[in-house]
C-alpha cells in the first residue's frame, strides 16, 4: 500500500490527461509525466541521504510532485506554513532533519545553510534536466509507513506533528473515491494551502479520480472566481470563509453565474447557515456537501450531501431545516460515537464529544504515539450531537462549549441566530468569566458597511428567538474577527477580548 | 501464502496486478486465471485456464463470496481472480458525493 500506487494507476489508465495546472503560471502536468518525474526526483531523494522531504512554498504543480516523490522514495512529506516566520520555521525544521526541503528561491538560500537541510528552490526541483536520474527502484508497499507529517496548528504551546501512514490515506481514497470517475472535462479548483489536510486529500482524491486540479495559491474571491470561470472548473472545496467572500462579491451583480460550477464541497470549520443559503440561491444548480474531518482522520469522516442539502433548504419543518447546519453522515467504514465527560456513550441528540473510528483514522503524533483508546476510538476534541436519524452536529470544540450556571450552550447555535440579523456580517460568541455564572455568553459582532445596529437591539434579537440563557450578557463591536489562514476562527483571541483587561 | 493487507501480487498469466484491502488470517491461494499469483511475475507466461480468463479491470474491486477478502486490481489482465477454484466478485461501489 502506498500513494504512489494511485499515481501509476492513473498514469497508466490515462497517461495523456492534464493532471495539475497551476492558474498563476499556466504551468501544467499530464498524469504520465508527473509519473515519470516523480520516479526520477525519488531517486534523487534517495540519494541525498534525507530522511523527510520538507515543503515549504505555496501551492504549484511542485506539490504534487514533492509528494508522489516522497511516497516513492520512502521518505514521510512534511509541508510548511509559509506564513510562519523563519525562527519558527527553523524551529520546525530541526524536528524533521536529515531533510531534503523545496522552497522559494529566497528561502533556499536562507535556510541551506542549516545543519542536515539540503534545501532546493523550487524551480530547479521542477527542470527535468537537472533530474537526469533514472527513476528509481520500486517503492515500499509496507502499509505502516509513514506518508505525511502535518504540524497542526494548535495555537498554544508546540505544533503536534499529526502521523498519516500510507494505510490511513489510501484507506480514506479508496472507501470515499471512485477510481476514473471523473469525466474528462471535469476540472476542481483547490484552492486551499498546501499544508492542510483538505490540499492532501484534494491532490489523492483527483489523481484517483482522474479529476483535473486547477492550482490557485493565494485565495482571494475575485481571482478564484475570475480562474473557476476561465479554467471552466466544475467543483471546489471550500472553507467557510471563502465561501462567503465569494458569496459576498458575486451577490447583486448582473452576473453572477457559474455556469460550470457543478458541485462545491465546503469544511474546515463552522459554516454559518445563513452563508450556505445565500449560496445556494446564488448557484441554485450546484450540489453542496459538507464535509467534516480532521487532519488526524485522514480529512473527511462524515458527508451531508446535495440531496439533503436542497431537502432541508426548501423544508418548512424546523427540523429537517436544521439539518442544513448538519454535517451529514458518517463515510463507509467510519464509526462515530458521542460520548460524555466520563466516557459514557450518549444517545441521540445527547451532547458530548465526537469520537471517531475507522482504517483511516490515524490519531497519531510523533514522539507522542497513538492517542486513541483500546479499542481504536478517537477523541476529537469537537464537541456535538446526532440526531434520531444519526446526523451529527458539530457544537465547536470541546473547549468552546460555554457552561452558564450548569448549563452547556454552543457557540455555534447563538451565532446563527445573531447572523441572521439583516446588520450582522460576522459574529463569535465566546465564554466570558462571570461571577454569579461561572461562565456568561459573550458575543463579538461584525457590522456591516453602512448598516448600524446596537447592542441592546441584538440582545432582543436573541431573546425573541432562543432561551433567555442564550442572550449575549456582552456585545462588542470589532472591524475584523480573527481569523488564520485558513479560515478557522481564532475563539482564543475573541475570549481575550472579553477577560478582564482584554 | 498469507496474504498481507497491503500487499501487491502479480499474475502468472498476464499483465492483471492487485493489491491486498483485506483478508483472512491464515493461508490463502489466490490465483488469476487459475495458476497462484505471487510477489513476483515468472520469467516466462502460463496460460490461463479457460473458464478463468475473464479478465480483470484497473479500480475494481473483487471479493469472495462471504466478503473476507477484498483486493484491488492495480493492473488490468485478462485473467480471473479465484480462491479455491471459485471466481471472485465485482463489487459494487456506491457513488459517494465528491467530498474534497
């Protein structure tokens, strides 16, 4: 078992098709030439005697190049955040050396000179001519080794470096993709880091399928939705955020459509239902899904596909119109479990916290081990629920969940209610210290330009709507919620606005 | 021969290639077009039997009859996947909403 074995299979089913095109440069490769270049690049590694093949530049066709050549070469994959700065970076680098590392010209000169980094600019990692080697010898098909590192991006304390073998990976591609099963004009833009979880599964998943990925390295919603309309794309993954940008620049404009846009597929974090609606009014001939997962899970654990996305949308039963705001159904081979503070498992619409099993599951870090419990579960940390009919619910992570006065209330519930305020363009509820409760909600608003709205009149808004435990004690006005690259919203920051002093 | 989750096997008498998704513990002789596959193709090509050349296609999966085991045919052939003399089964795949 190993990725490389989705390449070949590829390469050797259709040879001729593109593969990957980056949109900023127009550079391109067909699934049997990428083949061929990463048989000779793994020899290359082989050679330098690296133990990790480090990334460390924004997406290009040298991504899926550095990661097939790593797969058979046999050494783990290892992308950085760019966006880190260079004493971190450095800080990363020494966790994973021997190592061989591509990057940016500027990069490479900087960080060559440290101990065991063997570091190549970018452009020369992809000239064919400076790859003379012949490809090099078979790859390991040992299903335990290690595929990818991801360093996750806890915001406290070190970076946990997340373990995907190569079991875990070709586990989640085979039980979730059809081999060959895209037509050939399909095309998906991906459009998120390389670093992340959902950039991995998006370059496994296409190659598998046959899907040819249009490459868009730094998202912004004019460029991707100028590139989705030029490369004629017919499906995308999303976060959030994005998805609201582009909401946000295409609404009430004369043309808005996207007429190849077949299916967008969203995750990564919370989607404010408000956001899915207006897109699917937006592009009412896209099929959505939502899809839930974590870098420990090899991504995507659970799907609420097209179909229940339009039922619940055009639902006036409340509760088949929440399930919009669901994330849909375990995969093949995934089980789920909610599970309390004891680890009781809990019945439906009971909540806790999210564990999760299944042959892609990794929940493993390096120097750390697996953390998962005897018999293979996975705590997620996310706390949520399902309903009678085994959809989940995400409720935000375990630690978010506010507890007022012995009671449990999710961010994620009072948020939606207040972004369906007509003045509300963003919002984060968070826990605020409180003496009497022990914990109060606390609400952060983004306005919207030219609206205005006051606390008090957000306040009524919540309590005509929700239990009067619901009501932000505090609404606080900002310009911007805090938010990291990748869309996920940084609550630590929000709290700190609220602690005394903040 | 034990079969390894995993594992990648050759025919004897064709192109056809699959790897292991699961199986059974203990000994097991999976065979393609009726002579056992192995780590390795031979040097020179058997023929098939004739009622097991039907022929095996690139990201099918075949499974036996009480679905313990599973392989994933990586390299198309012409012969049949079979234990114990019996034909292993397409299976049938869901089509599942394209999720990234």
């Amino acid at each position: 078992m190993n990725l490389m074995m989705l390449l070949e299979m590829a390469a050797s089913a259709f040879p001729e098709r593109v593969a990957f095109t980056d949109s900023s440069n127009a550079t391109s490769y067909t699934y049997g030439d990428l083949f061929t270049a990463a048989g000779r690049r793994a020899a290359a590694l082989r050679a330098s005697g690296a133990r990790r093949m480090a990334m460390l530049d924004v997406t290009s066709v040298a991504t899926p190049l550095a990661l097939f050549s790593s797969a058979w070469a046999g050494l783990p994959y290892v992308p950085l955040n760019y966006r880190l700065t260079d004493p971190e970076i450095e800080a990363l680098l020494a966790r994973v050396t021997p190592a061989y590392l591509v990057t940016d010209a500027d990069r490479s000169d900087r960080l060559g000179v440290l101990d065991a980094v063997a570091a190549t600019a970018r452009e020369h990692f992809l000239e064919d001519h400076r790859h003379p080697e012949d490809p090099a010898d078979e790859w390991s098909m040992d299903p335990d080794e290690i595929a990818v590192l991801l360093f996750t991006s806890g915001t406290t304390g070190q970076p946990k470096a997340a373990v995907l073998r190569h079991k875990h990976l070709v586990s989640y591609i085979l039980s979730s993709v059809e081999f060959a099963g895209a037509a050939e004009e399909e095309a998906t833009l991906v459009s998120v880091p390389p670093y992340h979880v959902a950039g991995i599964a998006a370059i496994l998943s296409s190659v598998y399928s046959g899907r040819r990925v249009v490459q868009l390295p730094s998202f912004t919603a004019e460029e991707w939705i100028d590139v989705a309309r030029r490369e004629r794309v017919t499906s995308a993954f999303l976060v959030p955020t994005m998805l609201a940008r582009i909401v946000e620049a295409l609404e009430g404009q004369s043309d808005a459509g996207m007429p190849h846009l077949q299916a967008v597929s969203y995750g990564g974090g919370r989607m404010p239902q408000t956001i899915i609606e207006r897109a699917m009014d937006l592009f009412p001939n896209t099929d959505f899904t939502n899809a839930y997962g974590l870098t420990e899970t090899s991504s995507t654990i659970t799907v609420l596909g097209p179909d229940e996305h339009r039922a619940a949308k055009s639902s006036d039963d409340p509760a088949v119109r929440r399930r919009l705001a669901s994330a849909g159904i375990p995969l093949p081979g995934i089980e789920i479990e909610i599970r309390d503070e004891d680890g009781r498992v809990l019945g439906p619409n009971e909540r806790g916290e999210i564990y999760v099993r299944g042959e892609q599951v990794s929940g493993e870090y390096e120097g750390r081990g697996r953390v998962t419990d005897n018999d293979g579960w996975f705590p997620t940390r996310d706390a949520g629920s399902m309903d009678d009919d085994g959809y989940l619910f995400l409720e935000g992570r375990a630690d978010d969940v506010i507890v007022r006065g012995g009671e449990n209330l999710s961010p994620g519930e009072i948020e939606d209610v207040l972004m369906e305020h007509p003045a509300v363009r963003d919002v984060a509820v968070v826990a605020m210290p409180d003496e009497q409760w022990g914990e109060a909600v606390a609400a952060a608003v983004v306005v919207k330009p030219g609206q205005s709205v006051s606390a008090e009149e957000l306040q009524g808004w919540v309590r005509d709507r929700m239990r009067s435990s619901r009501v932000p004690q505090v609404v606080r006005f900002a310009d911007e919620l805090p938010y990291n690259e990748t869309g996920k919203l940084l609550r630590r920051i929000v709290r700190e606005w609220f602690s005394p002093g903040g | 021969m034990a079969l390894k989750t995993g594992a990648r096997l050759k025919s004897a008498v064709c192109d056809g290639e699959v790897m292991i998704v699961k199986a059974p513990a203990g000994d097991i002789e999976l065979t393609c077009g009726g002579v056992p596959m192995a780590d390795s193709a031979p040097a020179t090509r058997q023929a098939a039997l004739p009622d097991h050349a039907v022929g095996i296609r690139i990201g099918k999966r075949y499974i036996n009859e009480d679905g313990s085991l599973e392989v994933l045919c990586v390299k198309a052939g012409d012969g049949g996947l079979a234990v114990n003399g019996q034909l292993l089964l397409q299976k049938d795949t869901r089509q599942l909403p394209k999720t990234d």
